[in-house]
C-alpha cells in the first residue's frame, strides 16, 4: 500500500502562469508576489511545528513555482530549505563524496505525457537527511499513477518524516492575461496609544500593532530555547514570561539610571540633533519595537525641549529572519512622506537587526510598496559600527536594557504567527496591564529627560565634529562575532550576543551558556553579574574584547544536562 502523505491544495493567483514556459509578464509578477507569503504560511501550517530542513521537489517543467513557493517558505519560516525538481533524464548515481549525484530514485511517469508513459527520476533526495519533502504539482499532474504503490509519493516516504502534496491549478496557455486591476487601498487600524495600549502618554508614540493581550502567548524559557534551536519554532511565535526582578535588581537599575543618566540624555541629544542636521528639519521617528521605543520617546523629548519640535512618533515590529512589518510600512506611507522616516532603535550588537531592515525595505518595494524608505538606522549607542547615526559608540550601560516591558510601557516583544497575524494584520503585542505597578517605563524617561539642560553644551560640540567626520560603518562588532564564534566553538554567530544590551537580553529570556566580560569592566556590568549569579551563569573575563561583554547560547542545548562538574547546567 502507499504510504500516508498530507494533501493541499494551494490558491495559486488566478490568471497567472506557473512560470516562463507560458509566458510571465510584470502584471503576472504584480499579482503573484503579495499573494506568495500567504501561499507559504499554508505550507507551514501543513508542515506543523516539526521540520526544520525541508526539500521542495518540482515536477519536470514546473520549476518556477516551485522555486518561489520555496524562497517564501525559507522568509516566513526559518527552516533550512532546498530546492530541485525531478526529471525524465537519466543520469549515473554514485555514492562519492566527491560526485554530483549521489543517490536517485526511480518512479512511473504520473503526468500521461504526449511521448508516452515511461521511468522518472529525482536525484539526491534519498539520504540527504530532509524532515520534509513539499512535492508540488499542477492539477493535471495529479494523477492516480502519483498516488499508486511504486508512485513518485511512495518512493519519496521512507526517505523522510513527512510528504507534503502542494498542487497548484494547471495553467492553460492562450488564457487572455490579467489586467492591473486599480488597487483597493488597505484598510489598515489606526495606531494603538497609551493608556488603552501601553503605560505611555498617547502623544508619545503610535503603536502599529495589534494587541494580543487576551492571547496565551508565554512559554517557560527553556522549552523555548529548545523549539529555536531545534528548529521546531521561530523565537517570534511565543513570548518569554516576564522576568520579574528582585529587590535587589530593582534597586540595582535605579542605581544605575542615577549613574548613566547624564550619559544617556548626551546620546539622546546626540543621534537627535544628528538626525535633524542630516534628515531633515521634521523626520517621523519610527522606532523598532521594543527596544527601540523608549529611545524614540526621548529623541521626542529632546527635539520638542530644545527645538519646539512635535515630531511624530511610531512603533513597528521587526523580526529577524523574518523583516519588517510590510503593513506598517503601508500605513506609514499612506500618512507621511517615506523619504521623512527615520527608523531608531535603541543599539547594535552585531547588526543583525541592521541588515535585517535594509533586506525588508529592498524586498518591500520589489513587491511592489512605495518606495523612498531610508533602511538607515539611528541609534543610542552603536559598539559593533554598524551604523553612521547614533549618539555614541561606547558599550555602556543603557537601564533601559536591563528590564522588559516595565521600561517600556508594560509592551512584550512583537509576535508575528500565522494563525494570529494574516496578511492583512499588523504583528501583534501584548500589554501587560497586570504589571503596572512595577512599571518604570515613565522613571526612566524623565530621570533622563531632566539632564537634557546641563549637557546641552556637550551635544552642540560633538554634533559638530560628527558631522564632520568619516561615520562610515566599519562592522568591527560582526567580525569579532565570528571570531568569538568559531573560538568557542559555537559556529553560528546568532547564538552570540555581543554588548551590554544583548547580553542583559540573553540572560532575561534565554538559556545562556556563560558570559564573556572585558576584564577590569566597571559598574556596567553591576546588573550582569548579579543575573548571571542568580541564574547560575559564569562570567569569564577576558582581555582584547570589543564589547563591555558578550553573552553566549550553546547551540546545542538540552534540558537535564551536566557540567564538567557534573553539576546539572541548563545548556550542555
């Protein structure tokens, strides 16, 4: 008998051809590329939460569709996704390292085709480790010979966890070609304020999001480290449970917001008065949620103390491996002038985040969505050199980083899931009202805002020389990522986290595996030391590190696991 498989049936576009063998013109390409990532979250939902490495196997001259079907999985997922098609051409295999095709698999022609039944074959599929394979087919190759015992569905199971059946309609050539049809403008929400939707004044920022606050979104930390390693799920489908901190830890961030809290307002002024020289005399701070958010409510502040200025202020989500909120972006160009945009967040570890924005802004006007949006981003504080605006590119400590939503505005991380967020919905957050009487979010802006005076000179003076100098990005931070990387063994530099910000993150929602810290490191570090002796985390301290310090995640954690010591650790 056959083996079990799982059928689907996908809604290609209507009126659009399955690639270039029937002719694909830019109307064809107008109306594909919006519907692909909608196309692609079915094929997740299929999937299920299991497979992170998935083949999606054309059929014979069905190349394209197949191909972009695939691309769109890999951008909506995360998974490990390939690509190849099957063929009626024989070809020689040998289980060589050193040779192309390494193994085939042999099946009846399924399709009826005009010069007769006879073998097919698709080669390096059998052994090649796949959790999945995504077969896709047109309608007309959907045949009782595919199903049948021997058929190309039987042949591929024994060689992985799960088949998928992907049929898309048959395209029938002549068909007259679709006309751009005047597009229906998206009726997208107005922004979420304060204090309905987060502790902050609701002319402080506009948040494009949706509120999931009714959605059961937290799992415990370490099942959720195990689902994102294993590849099992995206970090941005589930929410850490909040931290709550200690006396201790509360007392130890009021402490340092005392501290830093000059510093802080010299950067603030810093990247703002930047801004403002090099954008223009009225941009829209957009800043990336959440992180990004209390910095673009200070630079508010400060261009509103010093300048008179009421800038307008929003918040989007960015997710990485996964871009930008593309309706946000459609939002924000309906109500203001692209060019004006200025993206803030609040720093840089490797630039990760950087190179996330520039790809999502490139592939949003590919799509289609307006153009003239700057990928540039402002930040506090920029320690890897990732970026030419920013207020300063020391790694201290910004107090900001060392809680989650109760320094801003009782909002939890972006969540962007396919049976939560459809493709016509902002991503989504939470608000954790429940948390308002630990918040601190409206503390630390005003403690902040209220240095803005006596460093005032200071700004005027560094502003001056910044923007005289070569602020030309020298991605020092991502080098030195991958050099950490490979010395301790990681090999994958998302599981580095450089920076006082990124290293306060890992130990807050993370499984982390040690911390490197640059030895003789001061006060900054007061806040990591105690959440890595509470959590049973080491320090190693270093010397030549760029970094104040950097927190790493083994790649391979497991639960129960033990030390050296034969302690039992929390990453092996």
């Amino acid at each position: 008998h056959p083996r079990p498989h799982t059928r689907l049936d996908l809604p290609w576009p209507a009126g659009v051809p399955d690639g270039g063998r029937h002719g694909f013109t830019e109307a064809h390409r107008a109306l594909l590329e919006p519907a692909l990532p909608a196309l692609a979250d079915r094929i997740a939902q299929a999937l299920g939460d299991g497979p992170c490495r998935v083949l999606v196997l054309g059929f014979e001259e069905l190349m394209y569709a197949p191909l972009r079907l695939a691309t769109a999985l890999e951008d909506r997922t995360g998974a490990e996704v390939r690509y190849s098609t099957t063929t009626r051409s024989p070809v020689l295999a040998v289980d060589d390292p050193g040779y192309a095709i390494r193994t085939r698999l042999v099946f009846p022609a399924h399709d009826d085709p005009a010069d007769g039944p006879g073998e097919r074959y698709a080669y390096n599929v059998a052994g090649a480790g796949f959790d999945a394979v995504v077969l896709v087919v047109d309608s007309a190759a959907d045949t009782p010979a595919l199903h049948a015992p021997g058929g190309l569905l039987d042949r591929l199971a024994p060689h992985t966890e799960q088949v998928l059946l992907a049929v898309i309609p048959s395209y029938v050539p002549g068909a007259p070609a679709p006309e751009r049809q005047e597009e229906v403008p998206m009726q997208l929400p107005e922004p979420l304020r304060g204090p309905a939707f987060s502790s902050y004044a609701p002319d402080e920022v506009g948040w494009l999001l949706q509120d999931l606050s009714d959605t059961r979104l937290e799992a415990p930390t370490e099942e959720r480290e195990e689902a994102i390693q294993s590849g099992g799920a995206h970090y941005a489908e589930s929410l850490p449970v909040e931290y709550q901190p200690s006396a201790a830890y509360q007392e130890l961030f009021k402490s340092a917001l005392a501290l830093s809290a000059a510093r802080i307002a010299r950067a603030v002024g810093t990247v703002t008065e930047t801004v403002l020289a090099e954008r223009g005399p009225r941009p829209v701070l957009v800043s990336l949620a959440r992180a990004g958010t209390p910095v673009g409510v200070l630079m508010r502040r400060w261009a509103q103390a010093r300048h008179g200025l009421d800038l307008p202020h929003y918040a989007v989500s960015i997710v990485r491996g996964r871009g930008i909120d593309a309706n946000a972006l459609r939002w924000l160009a309906e109500h203001h002038d692209p060019a004006d945009v200025v993206f803030v967040d609040g720093w840089t570890g490797k630039g990760a985040i950087t190179r996330e924005l520039a790809a999502a802004v490139a592939e949003f006007e590919k799509a289609g969505g307006v153009a003239g949006f700057n990928p540039e981003i402002a930040v506090l504080a920029d320690p890897g050199g990732c970026v030419r605006t920013y207020g300063t590119r020391e790694d201290f400590l910004i107090p900001s980083a060392c809680l989650n939503s109760t320094v801003s505005g009782l909002i939890s991380r972006t969540v962007l899931r396919a049976d939560l967020v459809g493709p016509d919905d902002f991503h989504g957050a939470k608000f954790y009202r429940e948390l308002a009487g630990a918040d601190v979010s409206g503390l630390f802006l005003d403690t902040v805002a209220a240095r803005f005076d006596e460093v005032a000179d200071a700004v005027d003076t560094e502003v001056k020389e910044l923007l005289a100098a070569d602020r030309a990005p020298t991605w020092e931070g991502w080098a030195a990522v991958e050099r950490i990387s490979e010395e301790y063994g990681i090999h994958d530099v998302n599981l580095v986290k450089p920076g006082v910000g990124e290293t306060t993150r890992v130990l807050l929602r993370r499984v982390p595996w040690k911390i490197l810290a640059r030895r003789g490191a001061g006060p900054d570090l007061d806040h990591i030391r105690l959440l890595a002796e509470q959590r049973g985390v080491p320090v190693e301290e270093v010397d030549s590190l760029p970094y104040t310090c950097v927190g790493l995640i083994h790649p391979k954690y497991t639960r129960g696991a033990t030390g050296a010591d034969g302690k039992a650790v929390e990453s092996a």
